[in-house]
C-alpha cells in the first residue's frame, strides 16, 4: 500500500465521523449563550482515554563525590546529547533589524531546523550555588486554611481560586469574586467583569495584593509596518498576548487597580517567590503578507515581518513598546522564529518598572525553583542521513531580585510530559523524557550539571512503553510508564554518573499525578486498565539501524483504561516498592481534573484530607457510558488501613446535566470544606461533610 | 441571499443568518475537532465553544467573505486550547481504536501500517497535525492553510515536512502542494 492510499484512508475516516445529534442541541445552546453575551465557557474534560503502568524509582543521592570524578560518564548510547552553553556574559543579542532578519532566514523555508553540532562549551560565569532549598519551609505549616499544591514549595503557582482565610477569591465565568469565608452567611462582597478581550485564567494572592492573569488581545505593533509595502488591511488588528492585573485589596468591596502589565505572546506559565512574579508567554516573530495588488503567492511577492518583543507597564506608560532588538537575546544555533518573553513584576514597589526579557527560542513547560527557571520545548532534527529524531530543549534562566537572565540551553533525546519531568537538585537538572525511535518508543532520565551539560544517564527504561508521570523528591525519582500491565522499576541513580535500574514492581493501571505523601510512601493519582487483544498476528519490525528485529512479537494488544484508581505505594525498601492499598471508582471514562492538573488536588496531612473533584461513569453497554456523579470525593489515609471514604459532595441538583455545577477545586478553611463550581461555593463541616452554607456565584 | 449578504446579516446581529451560516458548516467544524480530541463529547463541545466565540466577536469580522476562514480559526485554537489544558495525558487516543472503520476495508498485512500511522498523526505536535489536517484532510491549498493558520507559506511548508517526516512518509506528498 502506497502512502497516498494510506492518506486516503485516514482522510476516509476523518470524513466518516457524521455529526451527533446533539450537536444541534449544543449550536443552538451556543447561540442562546453568546446572545446572554455571559462568558460562560465551560469545558468539560470528560471521557479521555489512556491505557494501563510501571512505577520507576530511580534514586539521585549524590552522595558520592561528584565533580572532578574520575569514574567514566556513562554516555554510552546517546552521543546525540547537544551541550551549548554559553556564559551570562557571552550571550549574543540580536542587537538590529537586520541581524534578527538573517538569523530567522535561516529557519525560514527550511526543512526543518538542522542540529548545530556540538559547540566548544564556553564555562559559564555563575557562581557555584549553595544547595537548592527543595525543601524550604512550608509557609503554609501554620496557617488554618489550604494553598494550592505545588511542585516545589514556597514557589507559588496560579490557580482558578485562592484563600487567605477569610476571604475565598475565584475566578469563574470569566469573572474575579470575593466572597467571604463564613460558611454559614457566605457572601460575595466584590465581583469584576472583564471585556471579552480579556480572558482571566490564573489567580495570585500575595498580603493585600490580588493580582489576576489572563491572555487577552494586544494591538498589532509593528516598528516599520509603514515601510512595508504589503496591504495593511491584511495585518491582523491584534495578536494574542499576557496581561497581569494587580489590585489593592486592602478594602474587599472596593479593590483597586493599581498595575496593569502586558506581553505579548501566548500565556504559558507563570510562578510567585516572594514578592517578584515571573510571567511567561511564546510570542511569534513573524507574520507574512502579500505585497499588495500581487495575488501570486510566490515567494518573490511576500514580505516577512519581523515583529518585536511587545510590552506594556501601564505605570510608565500609557502605550505598548517593542523591545531594543539589543536586549533580545538568542541561543548559537538554536533560531527560533518565536520569542520566550518574560515579565518580572516587583509587588513590594508596584511603581518600579516591569522587567521585560526576551530570548529567541520556544518553550511550553515550565520548571521553576528558587534559583532557576527552565522553560522545555521541543525540537526536530534532521540528520545529513536521513533519519529523524525529536529532542527536548531546555532553556535555563537565573532568578536574581526579579531579573530573568538568559542563561544557556541544553538538549536531550525524547520529548517531556509536564513540568513534573523536570527538577533541579544539589545544583543538578534532572529530566526525565520519552523517545520515539523508529518502531519503538523507550524512555530516558538524564541528569545535566549547571552548565547543563550531562553528567550521568539511565536510557532505554521500559521499551515500548512512555512516561505517564513523574516526581523528584530529593535524591529519588519516582516515573510510572504504561502501555500494558507492567512493573514498576526501581533505577538506583545514587552516583549520578553512574545511575542504574534497581527493581520493579507490576501493577495494573497507571498513575498520572505522584503526590509524596511521606519519607516512605506516595499515592498514586491515575486509572485502572485492562488489556483488549484487537490485532493478533506477529510480523517483524524494522529497528532503526535497519536490521531487522526478528522475533519480536508484534503486540497485539490495547489496553483500554477503565475506571479512576487511587492507590499508596510503600517505597521505604527502594528495591521493592510495594503496592499497599488502592481504590478504584467509576468505568471506563471516568475522569479527574488531577489527572492532568496537579492543582486540583486538596492534600493535607496534618487534616488527614485527601479530596479531589471527579466525573463518575458507569458503562451500560460496552461502548457507551453515563455520568452517574460530578463532585469532589473526600478521603482519609491510615498508613495500616488504607483509604477511607469519608464522603462526598456535590453541586448537582438529582438528574440535571449541568456542566456549570462541576466541582473544580476543594480548599479548606478552619472546620470546613469549600468547594467550588461555576454555580456555586459550598462549605461543608470537615468532621462530618455536612453542608453547613453555600451561595450561588452565577 | 448570498454568502456575503448573509455574513453581513449576522454582523448586525440577525441570528437567522447567524444559524444559516453555522448550520452549513457544522459538520466540517466537528470532523476537524473529532480529529484533535477523538471523542464525541469533547468534540461537540469544541464546535459549541467555536460558535459560541464566533457568535460573540462576529463584529471583528472586517471581510464578510473570510467567514468561514474565521470560524476555522477559532475551531482550530479552541481545539489547541483543549488539548494544552490535558497536555498531562500525552496521548488523546480514540476510544475507537478497536473499531477504526477503516481497518475493515485494509489487508489483514496491511492493518498495522495504517493503524500505526492513524496513531502517529495523533501524536505530532499541533501546528504540524493542524497543517495534515487542513492539507490533507480538508484538501486545502498550503496558501490557504497559511491563510487560516495566519503563518508564512514557508513556515507552513516546514510544518508539512517536519509533520510527514515524522509520520516517517514519503516526502514526494509534499510536493503535491
């Protein structure tokens, strides 16, 4: 079969999927809403399917002595590794027009972007650091109220609602409330409407300050867009961009605006430390016009703009700037037609200037400490040969007082999962990625120094399968990979040039959310699975080199994932990690927010609260199922009897399918439970989940 | 009443013509969100999101003929939007798989190939599964996926490569512009 019958069919099963019936139902719902004009857009993240897991324990002491060793690296199966890095100091910048223009040719109407080789690897001028506080103090220890979970501790990340005790601030249907925390009389003291440009997603509290965060439309900003001779009316009228609004909110019902920032770019991230926020968004550089009365779209006829880095402090001024091209830094061999531009915003001085940074490259996973930020993206490369291969490339910054400085980059085989992939400890990135070969998929920790070149590796771990989630925790790295039902593997990195594959365990089903819970456990967020056998036949397959991997069954199986599965891992012997006690809840379809959200998960164990929102369906024959419940379960742990289910709340009215009344987040707040929904925030008494006061939000 | 008349209709704010306009196109908004989400009720309420989206911004609409270009657009970053937001689940795998049509009309030699490549265009990153799925799906030309993606033709052409690259096919389809 020739690739041109192959694309027909995939084109003929793309064609094949006819419109359900209910889509009239939800154009006509649509229409009703927009002409409400209520922004009340609700997605519903239901039904994703995945499969079945290994759990990987992989420790990273380095106990050991590290620098200077004598031990050979073991980078045996992967010369690929690109290491180019080059000093604060050394870093070019673009500098003109001109320059950028050149640089970006080369990317322009290229196959893809070529491997630059290995660079001499300038030595960086950045003092060695102290050890990374992973474990800094909880801030959160003493006080009486939930914070959102985190990735690294007292590195605080934006969610949909935060608290402060005494009030609860959220954003839902495109608006910010506040409303008071007195479960019985819960009121909203304070609520804002944004235009329909303005699109909030993430929320900060930090003292008196709110600051809202959202991707809205920026003017289109062109320096020469006037020396162009294109046709301007072609130009699109604005392009996406990040904008952080800051309020005072000293007094609740009557918050004031006191900064607004903007760049452009699409949102990608954003982090708090201390008083100094980090925004993070991808903005492109380039747009292409025709010249004007030309239809032909002949290369000879187009004309590429360029655009600058755009920004905004409305303190300084009232109008968007572009950035000098002599502070746009870029990476040797590594153009990006894209800009990584960043934000710090100072909230001790709101008056003191935003600081803007900007680095040709693309990023979409963010890793941040209290030293560093790591922005992953990835990258194709083409080899003179011929063959193929998608690497991840990590861009590192240093954090100092609100400046975000370009550091280096560094680039290692297979692609990550999220920013649970990534970690930094001792002074070491660790990363942890899944590597398409021809025929094969096969996965890969690779740990870099602070010059982010690799100092030690563990590659091919569970062929066939991919990583389904991930977590550092000092000296350990727990991965679960799935295809099948499969081990768990315990990699022993302790000499972290030396890292290597400990023991395993099978478990059914996967996890996609690791959350530590002690020294010596970690509960597992993810789904149950179950092998379905659809194509049984054994041919043999072609490995990369060409040879052919006679032999190798062919597999014939597809694990189809059934219901939501909790469980807790005893991890204390490192050799045997142990399944102690798992729940399974729901069918196939069965879906929570913290499977791809961390952040919706409510863990405390000082509260012996384990609380997660969930979509609950039971399959009524084999192909379709039913939502039988929306809402937050609520658990406890006994480390001698497992989970119990002390539980439930919901915002649902009996038999009515109301998207709006999900339950998205739990927090809790002195005695109570809050849960919080598009409709409505609910309190329940922790002791027993009796509803003590809700009140309706929309 | 024309396309144009009816667009400009809609501009004013007539749902009637809103509807019509919608009605004619909803089943290709929902093959193209059928394509990046793989499952009935995420896709629906993509295609509920786009013509809510559209319906509300209509009046930025300057060319009444790029209507349909419009909605795409919007179908397409509601589409990239979803699958950011559940990037954790690396794979949006077709609850389906057993069941591909397709596989019914393929030699049993040849199941494997076709199946492997289905699942390749689910895992290349967006632009370039946006680019297959205007070019090859949708059968457009690569200016007007330029046009809808609002990109150069040569980015669009690298998109296309790397995207066939990667589904490891021969590149001689590219030359098929």
């Amino acid at each position: 079969m020739d690739n041109n019958e192959k694309i027909k069919l995939l084109k003929e099963e793309y064609e094949s999927k006819e419109p359900p019936k209910e889509l009239d139902f939800a154009i006509e719902t649509a229409i009703k809403r927009g002409r409400k004009y209520k922004s009340n857009i609700k997605k519903k993240w239901a039904g994703l399917v995945a499969a079945a897991s290994i759990i990987f324990i992989c420790t990273l002491s380095l106990s050991g002595s590290i620098p200077g060793s004598s031990k050979k690296a073991t980078l045996t199966t992967n010369k690929s590794v690109v290491m180019d890095v080059a000093s604060t100091s050394s870093l070019p910048v673009v500098g003109t027009k001109g320059n950028l223009t050149s640089l970006l040719a080369k990317v322009q109407g290229q196959g893809s972007m070529q491997d630059g080789g290995i660079e001499d690897s300038k030595s960086m001028s950045i003092a060695p650091k102290t050890t990374q506080s992973t474990n800094t103090v909880d801030s959160n220890l003493n006080k009486n109220y939930s914070q959102t979970n985190l990735q690294v501790k007292g590195v605080d990340e934006g969610d949909i609602v935060k608290t402060d005790g005494a009030y609860i601030y959220e954003l839902s249907n495109s608006k910010l409330q506040i409303v008071t925390a007195t479960p019985t009389s819960m009121a909203i003291v304070k609520e804002v409407k944004y235009s329909d440009d303005f699109q909030p997603t993430e929320l900060y509290l930090k003292d008196n300050k709110l600051i809202v965060i959202g991707t809205n439309q920026i003017p289109f900003v062109n320096s020469d867009k006037a020396k162009q001779n294109v046709d301007s009316k072609n130009f699109p009228k604005t392009v996406l961009g990040t904008k952080a609004i800051i309020y005072d909110i000293e007094d609740k019902s009557n918050i004031k605006n006191i900064k607004e920032v903007e760049i452009g770019g699409n949102y990608t991230s954003s982090r708090l430390i201390d008083n100094e926020l980090y925004m993070v968004a991808n903005q492109n550089n380039n747009f292409y016009y025709p010249i004007i009365a030309k239809k032909d779209y002949s290369p000879d006829n187009v004309r590429i703009l360029s655009v600058q880095p755009v920004y905004k402090d409305n303190s300084k001024d009232k109008t968007y700037k572009l950035l000098d091209y002599d502070k746009i830094y870029y990476m040797p061999n590594d153009i990006e037609a894209n800009y990584i531009n960043t934000a710090s915003i100072n909230l001790n001085n709101i008056s003191e200037e935003v600081k803007i940074s900007a680095t040709l490259g693309y990023g979409n996973n963010v890793y941040v400490d209290d030293k560093n930020m790591y922005i992953a993206g990835n990258s194709y490369n083409s080899s003179k040969e011929g063959s193929y291969t998608v690497k991840t490339k990590i861009y590192k910054f240093s954090l100092g007082k609100g400046n975000v400085t370009s550091v280096g980059i560094g680039e290692v085989p297979g692609t990550i999962l999220n920013q649970f992939s990534m970690d930094e400890y001792d002074n070491y990135f660790r990363i942890a990625t899944t590597q398409v070969t021809v025929g094969d998929l096969t996965n890969n920790v690779y740990i870099l120094d602070d010059k982010l070149n690799l100092v030690g590796s563990v590659t091919k771990i569970a062929n066939g399968e991919k990583i389904y989630s991930t977590r550092f925790i000092g000296n350990k790295l727990y991965m679960v990979t799935f295809k099948n039902t499969d081990p768990l593997f315990v990699v022993d990195l302790a000499n972290v040039r030396e890292p290597k594959i400990l023991g395993e365990l099978k478990i059914p089903g996967f996890s996609n959310y690791l959350e530590p819970y002690d020294e010596n456990h970690i509960i597992g967020f993810g789904k149950d699975a179950e092998d379905q056998t659809i194509i049984s036949q054994n041919t043999i397959t072609q490995s990369s080199d060409g040879n052919s991997a006679a032999g190798n069954p062919v597999d014939s199986t597809i694990s189809m994932s059934k219901g939501f599965k909790m469980a807790l891992f005893d991890i204390s012997d490192v050799t045997k990690p142990i399944l102690e006690f798992s729940v399974s809840l729901g069918d196939h379809g069965t879906y929570s927010e913290i499977l791809n959200n961390h952040k919706a998960l409510l863990f405390s164990k000082e509260k012996n609260i384990i609380a997660f929102p969930i979509t609950i369906m039971e399959t009524k024959d084999n192909y379709s199922s039913k939502e039988v419940f929306q809402g937050a379960y609520v658990y406890s742990l006994d480390l001698n009897k497992g989970f119990n289910l002390r539980g439930t709340i919901t915002h649902k009215a009996d038999g009515i399918k109301d998207y709006s009344a999900d339950i998205q987040r739990i927090l809790y707040i002195k005695d109570d439970l809050y849960t919080l929904s598009n409709s409505y925030i609910k309190a329940n008494s922790i002791m027993d989940l009796t509803e003590v006061g809700k009140v309706k939000i929309n | 009443m024309d396309f144009v008349e009816k667009v400009n209709l809609a501009k004013k704010g007539d749902d009637n013509a809103f509807y019509e306009l919608i009605n004619d196109r909803k089943a290709i908004l929902y093959k193209m969100a059928y394509a990046y989400v793989k499952n009935k009720e995420d896709a629906v309420d993509i295609v509920s999101d786009t013509i809510y989206k559209s319906y509300i911004s209509i009046r930025k609409l300057t060319e009444p003929s790029f209507f349909n270009s419009y909605v795409t657009r919007i179908l397409i970053n509601t589409s990239l939007d979803f699958i950011r937001k559940n990037k954790a689940m690396i794979s949006l795998e077709d609850k389906d798989y057993p069941l591909l049509g397709i596989l019914g009309k393929v030699e049993e030699g040849d199941k494997e190939a076709v199946l492997d490549l289905y699942k390749a265009v689910d895992k290349l990153d967006e632009k370039c599964k946006t680019t297959v799925i205007l070019k090859y799906f949708q059968d457009m030309t690569i200016v007007q996926v330029a046009e809808i993606m609002e990109l150069p033709i040569g980015t669009v052409k690298t998109y296309l490569h790397k995207a066939l690259k990667e589904l490891r096919l021969d590149l001689s389809l590219e030359a098929n512009i």
